[in-house]
C-alpha cells in the first residue's frame, strides 16, 4: 500500500528521469496537503479517497461525458455548426455508400392525391360543410379541394414518368452505365407519386425529407436507406441540386416554385455549371400561372433562359426530352 503523503518516498524516486519527477511533482503539488481532510492513493482504475476527519475511504470513479457524446451540449446553441456539418457530411457519405451519383428530383404539390384518396376526402369534406352550414372555415376547405381536381391525372403522370424513368435506368445500368435515381423532398402528394412510381419499377428512391410540423415523416414509397431528415432548409437545399441532373415540376404553391426558380437561378449564374433538363408537368397551369414570355418581353431573362423549359401533360410526352436532356450532359463530359 502507498503511503499516505503528498508525493512519493526518497526510495520511490531513485531512477526516476528529470523530466517525469518534474511532471510528478507539480502532480502531488495539486494533491490536498497534510493539512487538508483527504488523502489519495491511486488504485487499478479508480481513485481511493481516504476522509481523514473519520467518515472513512470510499472509491469514486468519475468518467466525464466526452463532448461529441453530450446531448444536452449538442442540442445547444453552441454547438449549431457541428449539427449543420452533420447534415452535410452524413448525407454525403451515406449517399457515396449507396452509389448515388446522378439524381432526377420531382417537385410538386403536397396536396395532390390519387383519385381515390381525392373521392374520398372530398366525400369527408361535403359531410363536414354540410353538417356545419355556418362554418365558414368547412365550407373555404371543401371549395379549395373542388379546385384540386385537376391534380388527380397530374398525379398519375408524375408517378407514370417515374416508372418509366427507373425502367430506363434499369435498363442502362444492364449495359454497364451509371444509375439515374428518383428523388424527391419525401412527402406525400407529388413527392410520393414519383417515390411510387420508382418502387413500381424495382428501383431505389430518395427522400429528402426535413421536420415539419405538418408532416409525420417521409412517404412510404421512399427506399430506408436513401431517406434523410433534415433540420435546416439550406443543407436539404444543397443535397438536392448537387447531384441534380434533372428536374420535373408538378403543379404546386410557393414551394415548389421556390424550387423550380432557384435551379434556374443557379444555372443562369453558373453555379451549376451543366444545363439540366427542367420537364414542367402541366401546360395550361403553368402557363396560366405564370407567363414566361413577359420576362423576356420586359429584358428579364433571354430568350435561351425561357426556351430551357419544356412543357408536357403526360409520361409519354415527358420521357424523350428528359433522356435526351440526360443523355446530352453525359455527352458533354460530366462525371460526378
């Protein structure tokens, strides 16, 4: 047993290099003196606390939690930029993994439904206006789902062109080529028509999902192992348009068009430097929503930038220019 001092003996010491007597002592230095209340001695792995004011010895080992392992520190404020690196470094090396290199993403409402689903929140929602003919709110929610009709063959495509786009792929990676994956935010309407699709076709989907408090999670329809969550706009952002080779918007709000003009914004500044093909699912309601000529009218944009949209209603129209638009950017030397 040691002796209960404050530093090794005379004996203990002979031999001992400068250097580490030197590290020893400013050690028992730090060490309570004679005449504190506590005396050390060093066990295997745990220090042996001796009271001398007669509460007797007891053995503590103290393992302090490592910070990358600390939730609360995590969670906090301070630790913000390692939860955004996190976003950008798992999901990069998860998708190396699962050879993910080229991605055609779908954008488009998340309301739209099958028309099953439609007929029968449409049945749910004439039940509740007409059990509550005073609520204004019932009767506002059963006239914008009349409005939505016009989604239900749009859905239909999406998840038709889909299909047809995994097909293909399929089809190429049996000649030796590289894979074209469906992605999408991981949501319901549009997003899980094109997860469907590609499930249809036996192939693998993304889904880029992140928390909303509207949405219980990803769709179905997207492959576990390419399903994301992310807390932060900009990293989801980011990991949609890096392996972006294509894009197809559906008819949608605020959000999908937010999509649709910040891909053309970062070609037009070549920040994506290859031309994607961009299919935008529906004619009459894109043009009736927006008017793409008077941005050229006015000098807001050249004509090449208004021409890169093309305009389709159904899969077999969509599918030669989103091979021909796919097939060009490898043509032009793209690799990953």
């Amino acid at each position: 047993m040691a002796q209960p001092t404050n530093g090794p003996g005379i004996k203990e010491r002979e031999g001992v290099p400068d250097a580490k007597r030197r590290r020893e002592d400013s050690h028992a230095a730090a060490l309570p003196s004679s005449a504190n209340t506590t005396t050390v001695t060093q066990g295997s792995s745990c220090n042996s606390i001796t009271d001398t004011h007669g509460a007797g010895a007891r053995t503590e080992c103290i393992q302090p939690m490592k910070a990358y392992k600390n939730p609360e520190f995590l969670g906090s404020g301070a630790a913000r930029l390692i939860r955004v690196m996190c976003e950008f470094e798992e999901t990069g090396a998860r998708l190396e993994a699962q050879g993910v290199d080229r991605v055609v993403m779908f954008f488009g409402s998340a309301r739209a439904k099958p028309k099953d689903e439609y007929q029968a929140a449409l049945q749910a929602a004439e039940a509740a206006a007409k059990a509550a003919p005073g609520d204004s709110r019932a009767a506002l929610q059963l006239r914008r789902l009349q409005k939505q009709a016009f989604l239900i063959p749009m859905f239909d495509t999406v998840r038709e062109l889909a299909r047809r786009l995994t097909l293909w792929s399929a089809e190429r990676t049996a000649q030796g080529k590289p894979p074209f994956h469906v992605g999408t935010g991981g949501g319901p309407g549009m997003m899980a028509a094109a997860n469907h699709g590609a499930a249809l076709a036996g192939g693998r989907s993304l889904g880029l999902g992140i928390s909303l408090p509207f949405e219980d999670g990803l769709n179905p329809w997207v492959t576990p192992a390419l399903g994301f969550e992310f807390h932060y706009f900009f990293t989801r952002k980011f990991w949609m348009a890096y392996k972006m080779m294509a894009l197809v918007i559906a008819p949608g709000g605020l959000g999908t068009c937010d999509e649709l003009f910040e891909i053309i914004t970062l070609m037009q500044t070549g920040k994506i430097p290859r031309k994607l093909p961009i299919i935008l699912i529906g004619k009459k309601f894109w043009n009736d929503c927006i008017r793409w000529e008077a941005f050229v009218e006015y000098g807001m944009i050249s004509e090449d930038d208004a021409s890169q949209l093309i305009f389709a209603d159904s899969a077999h129209e969509a599918l030669p220019h989103l091979i021909a638009g796919l097939e060009r950017i490898e043509a032009d030397g793209y690799a990953p």
